[in-house]
C-alpha cells in the first residue's frame, strides 16, 4: 500500500490532483470501497447506503474546477439526498427517498465533492454509541468491541477508517465531537445557525447543528468554507458573512486559552487528563498562554438539555404517522394507525425521548419543566460567555471516558445521557466546538480533547487545532497525519 | 326565566397572499389536489418554514385598523395535536406573545354603534382538507387535500362581549366588510375564506360572573352562526331551567340538519403543548413597520360611512348600502355629481345595485363597462333635469352594453330631449283644447286631471318632453285661464 493511495489523501490533496486532471473523481469515490475499505465496511458497517450507480452519476456531475472537486464524502443519514435513501437509522423512514437535497448536501455538490453513501447513527440522532441505529451498530475501527460513540458514528469511523476523507454528521449534544474523539479524528460544531439546517431531519431544532468529520485541520476549514454561510431556507441560520477560515494555519501567539481544571479532577479517565495537559503544552509551545480558571457551566446542563432536546423532539418526531410517508401499519382506525405504525416504526430510545419531551410540555409540567429548562438554559449561556472573559478559546475533556465496549451503557440511559456532560454545553450555548484527536492511548485506544470558543470563533479554534497538530513533540506519534498511513486494519 | 347570552367569536380569516404562510407554493383555488405542495408545506422530513412577510403586513394592518396594540415582538409557536390533514402534527401559530392586542370593531345594533372589544390577532397556518370514508371496493379511504395546507390564516378573537346571535352576525358582517375592504382577504365564507367558532355561555341578567360555556365550531356562513347559536343558547337554557348543568364541551354544527353534536367534553379535551417554534425568529415589527401599517391604510369603513351621513347628508341607510364594500363606494363617490349625492345614491343603490343582482357582476365589472366618469356625466344630465325620468331609465339600461360617452349614445339612439318652452307650449295648449272637460274640472279646483294632461302632453312630444317643464307649463296655461278673483 502505497501513501499516495487515493483514500489516504487529505481531501485537500484530492481536489488539487483533480482540478489539476491527474485524478478522475469517480475512481476516487470507489477507492474507499475497493480493497481493505470492503473488509472494513463489513466489521466496523459505517455506511446504511451506499449505491454504486449513483455514485458513478455524482462523480460524473461533479464540477472539476471547485474547492472539494471529486472529494468523496459520506453524510449522516439525518441529512435529505436525492441520489440515495434518508432513513436516519430508523425503520420508520425505511426506504424513504427525499424530493429534495439538505442545503448542506447541495453545497457540497456545488463545491465539487461526490456523495457516495450515507453515513449510520442512533435513531434519529438519540444515543451516543450509534448502537439506536435500528440497521445494526456501527463499531469503532480501533477496537471492534467497542463503540465508536453517536450519534454519528457512522461518518465518525468511515473517516477514521478511510473511506472517505471527510463526512458530515450533526450534533445536538455533542453528536460530532463525542464521535470524533472516539474515533481519533476531527469533529467540528460549528456556530448555531452558521450551517443550515434546512434537509437536516431534525431532534432538537434549537440545539441541532451539522457538522464536520475530517482527517485534518485544513480539510475541516475547507469543508467549513464551502457550507458555511446564510440560507434563505433555514429561518434560523445566521445572518451576514461567515467567518473567514483561510487563516487556519495563521498560529496561536499570543491567543489566550482558559484552562478550567476544576472540571476533570475527578470523573475523568487519565489518559484523557494526560492528553490536556499534551494539547496544553502543545499550544503554549506555539505562543498560547494557559489562563486557569475555575468553570461550573451550570450543574444542570444534562438536565436542561434533556428537557429542551426531548421537548422539541415530541414535536419534531410527531409527523412520522404512517400517513403520508414512511412506514405505515395498516389499521382499522385512525388511533390504530398512529400507534401502531409509531409503536412499531420507533425504537425503545426515540420512544424513550419522545415521552420524555410530551411529559415535560404537558400542562400541569410545562412551566416546571420545559418553562425552567429554557430558563436555565439562558443562564447557561451567560456562563458560557463569562467563561470567555478568561481566554480566547478553553480546552477541556470532549468525553468523560475513552470509547466504551458495545452494550456497556444501552441498559442505562443516564449513564449513557452523561457522555454528553462536555459537550453539550455548546448546544445550549449555541457556540462553536472542535473536537481535536491527540493520538492513541497505550491501549490503542483513540484519545480526544475538545476547543470550545464564544459564537463565530471558528476561525480561531482551526487555529489552535492546527497548533496542536503541527505540534512535534510528544503527540507527534498520534497525529492525524502519521496515523492516517497506518490503515486501522493492520495494527 | 330570561337568561343572559355571554358570546366570543374565534374568526379564521384566509389571508389573500401570493404565497403560502412558510413556503413559496401558490395559494390558489380549485387546483388539481396535491398540486400546490412542496416539502415545506407537506412537512417532509428536514423541510423548514420561512414566514411570508406579506401576510405578516396584512396583519398588521388589519390590527391597525382595528386600533390593536401591534407588539414589536411576537412569537410563533407550535400548537401539537395530531391530525391527518395537518403534515406536521402540529400548527403553527402564536400563543402567548400574539401579533395584535386589543382593539375594537363597531357595529350598529339597532340603530346605535357598540363596540365589540377584541383580545388579540394572530397569524397561523391552515391545513389541509380530508375528504371523509369513500368506499373503494371493499375498502374504505379517507383522502387528504394538502393544497390548503400551509394558507396563512388570521385568528381574531373577541373578548366575551357578544349578547346575541343578531349581534354575532353583524359583527362577523362587519368583519367580512373590513377585511374585503383592507384587501386582506376575499371574506368568502362559502369557500371557508372566512370561519367562526363560539364560545357561549348563559348567566342571569345583572349578574357578572360567567355560567359554563361550550364552544361551537362549523359556523360557516353568517346564517349557521345565527342559528347555531340560536340552537346552543336555547339548549343550555332547557338544561338551567330544569336545574342541570351545562357540560363544558365543544360541538359541531351542522348547517344542513340545523343541528349540534358534541365533538369532545372536558375531559377529552386535547393539551396542546404550546411552545415557541424552534425553526422561527422572534417576529419584529419595528417602529416602522408599525407606523407604515398604519399609514398605508385606506380611509376606513366607517369613517366613509361616517363622512356620507354627515358630509354628504345621506340617510344612514344609504350610508351603509353605499359603503358596503370599497369598491361601490369609490365608485359612488366618483360618479356622484356635487350636491347631488342623494340623487346619486338613488341610482346607485336602486338601478346600478339591480344590474349588478341581474347579472351576477360586481362592481368592477360594471365598472369597467360603465366608467365612473361616464356614469357621472350621465348623472349630471338627470340632475340638470336634462333626461326626463322615462328617457333616463332607457338610456340608464343602454349603459352597460354600449361604449361611448353619453351625448353619443343619446345620438345613436336618437333621443332627442325637449325642454324648450317655447317648443312645448304649443303642445300643453294643444292637449288643452282637445281635454276642455279636463280643463274644466281643473278650473274647478280639482287635481285629479292634471297627471292625465301631462301625460297626454308627453305622449305628443313622443316621450321626449321633460315633465317638469310640461307641468311648469301647464300650471302657466291653466293660471292664464282661470277667471280672475
């Protein structure tokens, strides 16, 4: 296996070969399902849908002359393509062919990359291990007993395993970052509202945002910068120019990074702990300086986040009735139809969330439930932007723990709702998240820590992301760029 | 015993928009079924709203008009129920944080103008439209429109203000009138442009504490609200009369049978699970958004009526015939000759209104027959006495079908109008020697033959002659040859 291997190269690299006509985009595109990418695909199942033809289609329609020409990307299954099926890992949807491309898709088109499949997850993005997907669970390539967090797992791990240089997922509560650094790769939430949603199924409207997997800084700052931007469909997404990310390779002397150690003294695995204090260094070593400080962002942000995201979910879930798309249980009645059809289409968790969020809207329960939870939510966001009066950007855990053994947590949902307890914050607080990969633990095992920056502050956590990658000493052996040659399957 | 009726309106108005309340579709009528449909409207999975700022400015002029306070923040938010014919299984609309509040809409209740305090306006989608059990073989399927689906709609509701179901229909008439007149909406209840529910309660006179109340719905045409409610308040009075209780509930009308059934009680009642719609701002009516609602209306109902009753001098009557809709009473306006108003409104309400009944027309189409200038020059010439009252009908009836100003019509027709004394006096003279019994009794004092003189007088002028100057002139004669005292 040579390093110039089409699926070992940045997506950067890529586009460059095929502007410059020395790639075809459809050989490309079948690069990562050829060879050792089919025998992975069959152990880690990344991927719900992936269709030869209309792969060869996209490819041949691809422009050549764009940022992403003959990129190959896969999207999770929450987001709306033309070309391939849109189930969102769910049996309500099975089968279901969307009229219409997510904005987010659409971009990607226009840029110039090729869609080649879509990407496996939890249930409508409800879980953190992608073991909700009603298609079977995606596992983590670095170890197959274990997970590769959710919901995106799917692209989270063809992105880790190299199918495909980058992958889009969307994160709610941490639904990139948590994979990412399960999976030893990047995974970029940017600011609400600075990608659209419009396509993007949705679970919690005012949390959800898509997001981006890559294997490198400058292919996220590259993907960043074909989507990001206002679309007149998406009423939410955020208004004027998004900030500019060419800059990512522009350093971090100077920048001041908040470094709130109160939050992993306890409860927070060691290897994790250890890599901080790599990522720390790494960025002072460039020019960053550590700016301790004490952040209790809210102890009741699992539980506001919880309320708001199921809220918003029983409203959001409830057109999936048999009536008009999707599944449909034949029945004598209307009532019958519904809950049948819902009862049978939904799995135990999606069931779970959507009880959850009609109880919590429910007269008698809203002003003490979803009334508070809104409430607090505006608290937390203000913490948030206190936090910032500390640094520029702050560094801190992306997980509690390293990646989980499948089945661990399924039996208990508060255990597995408390891996959000790092990233969901950001949801709340509507700001941006880069999850950074630092390497392999002694055990193998991906280890991840996260960048957090107030609202529009892309620009500068690609920057310190890129610190930290650039960075020789000591995550050098763990780095993106010197893992990437090393196929998963042959450690 | 007397019980008083306690009544609120919920109008729905359809708003006349191009497009529909959150997305690009058509709002058009009589469409093939499921034509005008896109992923937003039809709820797909991943589609979102994007609010029309048309219908938001119909809003809000609607609520300027009506002296609403017009919130510079308002809220959409999701009404969760579950429906066939609502793609989302849930309505989007706005709850706590409305568009408009208060204000007032007068009506005249027996001559004397009341005003009907309104709670609040808000903007929301409609849905879609089912088509119930049809049999399809041994199957049965319920169908479902979604054409409809996503029409911005217009709730106005009134505080519990309303005493009977006269008042109720004049009130929804008034409505209808201002909404047509503000061209908000068509105010068609027959094509559901304009619904209505009821909250009706009944209490002892004098009392203010409110008795149950139940909720109607269906009421859709201003006929079903009179006798809905009608039937309701009747019922709830049987019910306290024999000492039960009213049974908080929400029933159907049903217009054909005249008839009420009880669609849900309390207890089935749904939870709504109101909350701001995630997927929409805040709505912003800025200062100026609000100060141009307010400028762009026209001169309102009302006050034209107003304005013709005291200004123009017309009955009150006439009035409200006249400004009935905006269009009869710019055109009455434009066609009446000055200090001729009533002259005017006598051909407008009596003839033009006639024609109109006749051919099915309104006022645009007489209008673009008859010019109001055309019309106007024709009133002139009555009002100047120029066309007699036999030759002003005739011509009146050519207006609609023939173009042309008027003195060419008269020319086509060859209506040559007499008016001359001196070409009509020969003729009264002539009439009077060949009736001298007539003459005679004339003379006599009595009145009887004078119409049967004038008569004889225009038939030989060949209709042509202006009675007025015939009678002038056979007072004259008749004077001329009286035995002097």
């Amino acid at each position: 296996m040579t390093a110039t291997a089409p699926w070992q190269r940045s997506a950067r690299e890529i586009a460059t070969a095929v502007r410059a006509g020395r790639l075809a985009p459809a050989e490309v595109a079948e690069a990562g399902f050829a060879g050792p990418g089919a025998r992975w695909e069959r152990e880690v199942h990344a991927v719900l849908a992936a269709d030869v033809s209309a792969r060869a289609v996209a490819a041949a329609a691809a422009p050549r002359d764009r940022s992403l020409a003959g990129v190959p990307v896969l999207v999770k299954d929450n987001l709306c393509t033309v070309d391939h099926p849109t189930t969102c890992g769910s049996r309500i949807l099975e089968g279901w062919r969307s009229p219409y491309d997510a904005t987010v898709v659409r971009r990607l088109r226009e840029a110039g990359a090729v869609l080649v499949g879509k990407g496996n997850m939890d249930e409508f993005a409800m879980g953190s291990s992608t073991e909700f997907s009603a298609y079977g669970p995606t596992r983590n390539p670095h170890d197959l007993t274990r997970v590769p967090g959710g919901s995106s797992g799917g692209p989270a791990a063809a992105v880790a395993y190299g199918l495909v240089p980058i992958a889009l997922g969307s994160d709610t509560g941490g639904s990139v970052r948590q994979p990412a650094a399960f999976c030893g790769v990047y995974g970029l939430k940017p600011t609400y509202g600075r990608l659209s949603r419009y396509g993007l199924v949705a679970f919690g409207s005012s949390l959800d945002q898509v997001g981006v997997f890559a294997r490198h800084v400058g292919d996220v700052a590259a993907v960043y910068e074909a989507l990001a931007g206002p679309d007149p469909f998406d009423a939410s997404s955020r208004c004027g120019a998004p900030p500019d990310v060419r800059d990512w390779t522009a350093g971090v002397r100077g920048l001041r990074f908040g470094w709130p150690e109160n939050l992993w003294r306890e409860g927070v695995d060691g290897a994790i702990v250890a890599a901080l204090e790599r990522a720390a260094s790494s960025l002072e070593r460039a020019g960053a300086i550590r700016v301790p400080f004490e952040f209790l962002p809210g102890r009741y942000a699992v539980a506001t986040y919880y309320l708001l995201a199921t809220a918003e979910a029983s409203s959001n879930l409830a057109r999936f009735d048999g009536v008009r798309y999707g599944l449909r249980h034949r029945a004598a009645d209307l009532g019958e139809l519904y809950s049948g059809t819902r009862g049978r289409g939904f799995g135990p968790e999606v069931r779970r969330r959507i009880l959850l969020g009609t109880y919590a809207l429910s007269s008698g329960y809203h002003d003490q439930y979803y009334g508070k939870a809104s409430a607090a939510r505006t608290r937390i966001a203000a913490e948030y932007r206190a936090a910032f009066g500390h640094g520029d950007f702050m560094l801190l855990p992306a997980t509690p723990t390293l990646p989980f053994r499948l089945g661990e947590k399924t039996g208990d949902p508060l255990a597995m709702y408390l891996s959000d307890v790092f990233t969901l914050g950001a949801n709340l607080a509507g700001i941006p998240g880069l999850s950074v990969p630092m390497g392999l633990e002694p055990g193998g095992l991906p280890v991840g820590v996260q960048l957090l920056g107030p609202a529009d502050s892309e620009p500068v956590l690609l920057r310190a992301a890129r610190a930290i990658e650039m960075d020789g000493e000591p995550a050098r052996i763990a780095s993106a760029e010197e893992r990437e040659p090393a196929w998963p399957g042959s450690r | 015993m007397a019980w008083e009726p306690v009544i609120g309106l919920e109008c729905h108005v359809q708003l006349r928009t191009r497009t529909k309340m959150f997305c690009g579709c058509p709002v058009a009528f009589g469409s093939e079924p499921n034509t005008n449909v896109c992923p937003v409207c039809l709820g797909l999975p991943g589609a979102l709203p994007r609010t029309n700022a048309a219908a938001v400015a119909h809003a809000l002029r609607l609520g300027a008009a009506l002296g609403c306070r017009l919130r510079e923040h308002s809220v959409f938010a999701r009404k969760n129920y579950f429906y066939p014919d609502m793609p989302k299984n849930y309505q989007v609309s706005q709850y706590d944080r409305p568009l408009c509040e208060g204000g007032a809409l007068s009506v005249t209740v027996e001559g004397a103008a009341r005003a009907v305090r309104l709670t609040r306006i808000h903007l929301e989608e409609d849905a879609g439209k089912s088509f119930h059990p049809e049999r399809h073989g041994d199957r049965r399927l319920s169908r479902v429109d979604f054409n409809r689906a996503g029409v911005p709609l217009l709730e106005l509701v009134t505080e519990p203000v309303l005493r009977s179901p006269e008042e109720c229909a004049l009130f929804l008439s008034a409505l209808r009138r201002l909404v047509r007149w503000l061209g908000l909406s068509d105010g068609d209840m027959e094509k559901g442009q304009l619904r209505c529910d009821a909250n009706v309660s009944l209490r002892t006179p004098g009392t203010a504490r409110l008795g149950t109340k139940t909720e109607i719905k269906n009421l859709n045409s201003i006929k079903a609200v009179e006798r809905g409610l009608r039937a309701e308040i009747a019922r709830q009075a049987v019910l306290l009369d024999a000492g039960e209780r009213v049974v908080q509930a929400t029933l159907l009308y049903d217009a054909d049978q005249d008839r009420l059934a009880v669609m849900r009680t309390k207890e089935q009642a749904h939870d709504y699970r109101y909350f701001p719609d995630p997927d929409l701002p805040v709505l912003e009516a800025d200062e100026a958004a609000r100060t141009h609602a307010l400028a762009s209306l026209p001169e309102l109902p009302w006050a034209r009526e107003a304005r013709f009753r005291d200004a123009l001098g017309l009955p009150a009557y006439d009035a409200a015939v006249l400004t009935e809709s905006r269009e009869l009473s710019e055109y009455f306006e434009a066609s009446a000759p000055p200090a001729h108003a009533k002259l005017a409104s006598n051909w407008v309400m009596n003839e033009v209104l006639r024609v109109l009944k006749e051919r099915s027309w309104d006022v645009g189409d007489w209008a673009v027959r008859v010019p109001a200038a055309r019309f106007a020059d024709f009133l002139g010439r009555v009002a100047a006495r120029e066309l007699p009252g036999p030759v002003a009908k005739q011509v009146f009836s050519w207006l609609p079908d023939e173009s042309g100003p008027v003195s060419e019509i008269l020319a086509r027709h060859g209506v040559v109008v007499a008016s001359g004394d001196d070409e009509l006096r020969p003729l009264v003279r002539a009439v009077m020697d060949e009736q001298p019994a007539a003459v005679a009794q004339l003379l006599a004092g009595e009145e009887k033959p004078f119409g049967f003189l004038v008569g004889q007088a225009m038939k030989k002028s060949g209709g042509q002659a202006v009675p007025e100057v015939l009678r002038r002139l056979l007072r004259e004669e008749l004077a001329a040859r009286s035995p002097r005292p």
